[in-house]
C-alpha cells in the first residue's frame, strides 16, 4: 500500500486556475485513497482536463484521454459506508459507469450540489475525500460534457489540472 490508512492525508489538485484542496478519507476508503494517492504520485492526473462538468451536479476528471473512457487498465472495488452520504457540494468520489459497480479506477468527481435523488448514489459510488478549499474555483470551472452535443455543441477545451500533489497531515 502506498498509504497508512491510520494516518491523514491530504491532496492539492493543481489547475490552470489555481488550487483545489481535498481532505482525503483513509480510515473510510484504504483501498481508494490508495489507488488515488498512487496514481498522482505517478503523474497520472499531471496535464489532463475536467472532461465531464455539468453546473449544480458534478466536476469530473483522472481520464487522460479526456473522453471519459480512459481507464488506469485495472479496477478497484467500491468501498460503500453509510456515514458518507453525498449531502452536499464539495464530496469526492470514485467514478464508474453507472450500475457497473466494483469498476472505477481513475476517474474521480467532486459534487457541486447534494446529488438526488440520493438512492442512485449513496453507497454506489465511494466517497473518499472532500474539498476543503478551493470550491469556488470548482465551481467557476468551465461546463462541458463532449458526450451530449445536444445540450453541450462544440464543447470548450476543460479547465486544465496540472498535477496532484501528495502530503501526509501530521
């Protein structure tokens, strides 16, 4: 494991636009934050997009194709708890195709609103952190989905994560 999950951890999500900080969720999510905490210490998330944003619901990044359909080429297992209930904006999760669960990787979202109706995401996909600065600067990030041509033609280029840094909460 690249983590202790007795110990806090904390990441800073580095953008075009300045700084997202996420309190992460070891003791609830050890195998997610794991994953997380791995795959930025590789630079898996340096110089990629928010791919998916949709104001009042969710930011969407950590799929370097940038088409929503890029993975790390393996999957990890949900980690549902019951104390983590995605209540508000703010909350970071593991993201999955919708009714695959066990199948996230890389992708993570961050809530911009309290997700309803609540059944359809409280304990499908697993919370492991929450932005504890920087929600201003998530809020204001450019709305895009290149999936819905309908409502989003000619999708404008997503704001730009530099890298994800790594650090231990004394």
């Amino acid at each position: 494991m690249a983590i202790d999950p007795a110990k806090q951890y904390r990441a800073t999500i580095v953008t075009e636009r300045g700084e997202i900080v996420i309190n992460l969720f070891a003791a609830q999510a050890p195998v997610t934050v794991n994953n997380f905490v791995f795959l930025a210490r590789a630079g898996w998330y340096d110089d990629i997009t928010f791919h998916y944003l949709v104001p009042d619901f969710i930011a969407q990044t950590g799929d370097p194709s940038g088409t929503g359909r890029g993975t790390p080429g393996y999957t990890i297992p949900d980690e549902p708890n019951t104390d983590l209930t995605f209540d508000r904006p703010g909350l970071v999760a593991m993201a999955h195709p919708p009714g695959v669960p066990n199948s996230g990787g890389s992708q993570f979202f961050i809530t911009l609103a309290a997700l309803e109706p609540a059944a359809e995401w409280n304990g499908q996909y697993t919370i492991f952190g929450e932005v504890v600065a920087g929600m201003d600067l998530v809020q204001n990030l450019t709305p895009r989905n290149a999936n819905d041509p309908v409502n989003f033609p000619n999708p404008p280029p997503g704001d730009r994560v530099l890298t994800v840094r790594i650090e231990e909460v004394p």
